[in-house]
C-alpha cells in the first residue's frame, strides 16, 4: 500500500492544528484516527511528517542453497529434515528449511505403517520427499512429477 501524499498529510494538520479533534480530521479525509495521531505525533517529536522510506524484506536465508537442497532431496528422498540441514551445513531452523521444501513444490509421503489400517494408506510404502502433482496411485519411490 501506497503512503499518504503530502498534500493530504499537510491538510490533516493544518485542520488538527485549526483545532479540530482527531476522530474529526479522520472521518473528514477517510483515514484512521490511529494515523491522525501517529502523524501529530512523530510531527511533535520529530518534527518530519513525510513518508518514510518504505523497507525491503531481507532475502530468504536459503535462498543460495535452493539448488543444493534439491540436488539433495532427489538424491535421497526420505531424508529427515535434520538431515537436510546437516547436508547443507547452515544454521537454519528445521521450520525455515521445511518452508523452504514446500516452496519448492516437494512435499513428504506418509510412512504406510502411520497412516491407519485401512489397506489404501498402506499402498506405495516409500517415504520421503516427492513431487507435488504425481499420480496418487503411484507405487514408485522418490520423487516423481
């Protein structure tokens, strides 16, 4: 989303300065209170009422072992997480390295002997990392797609 243009900043000010209370500023350009008073406020203490400069989100932590991490999975599809992070040698939690799975379109096959008694979720007994997209009837192991 946009910040508010200067000309609108300016203008709620001069009103809230003209003695008009917040709620009213707010209801008479269609912003939030909250915002009304943030901008009195940062203007009071800092004296700025500019935007500020908009920051950017740090770049993922295994964005450079994306390749590593799949050349890892397809060679050996039913290795752990933890596994995953000792092969590549980071310190990135087992979350952030399971999002980083998911994004890139893997996702882990339930062990047969977990899933229940019915004679469905025992078929295709692999476990590990495959494909998203592959034929759920599949019986082959690794990755598929």
């Amino acid at each position: 989303m946009a910040a508010y243009s200067m000309d609108l900043r300016v203008r709620v000010l001069r009103d809230s300065d003209a003695g008009l209370a917040s709620k009213d500023v707010a209801a008479k350009y269609a912003v939030s209170r909250a915002w009304v008073d943030r901008l009195k406020q940062r203007r009071r203490e800092t004296g700025e009422v500019a935007p500020r400069q908009q920051t950017r989100w740090r770049t993922p932590l295994l964005t450079p072992h994306l390749p590593q991490l799949v050349a890892l999975i397809r060679e050996q599809p039913d290795r752990t997480l933890a596994e995953l992070q000792q092969a590549l040698g980071t310190s990135a939690s087992l979350a952030t390295i399971w999002r980083a799975v998911t994004r890139l379109g893997f996702r882990v096959k339930k062990n047969g002997r977990r899933v229940g008694a019915s004679a469905a979720g025992r078929r295709g007994g692999a476990r590990g990392l495959a494909r998203l997209g592959a034929d759920p009837g599949s019986h082959d192991a690794g990755v598929s797609g």
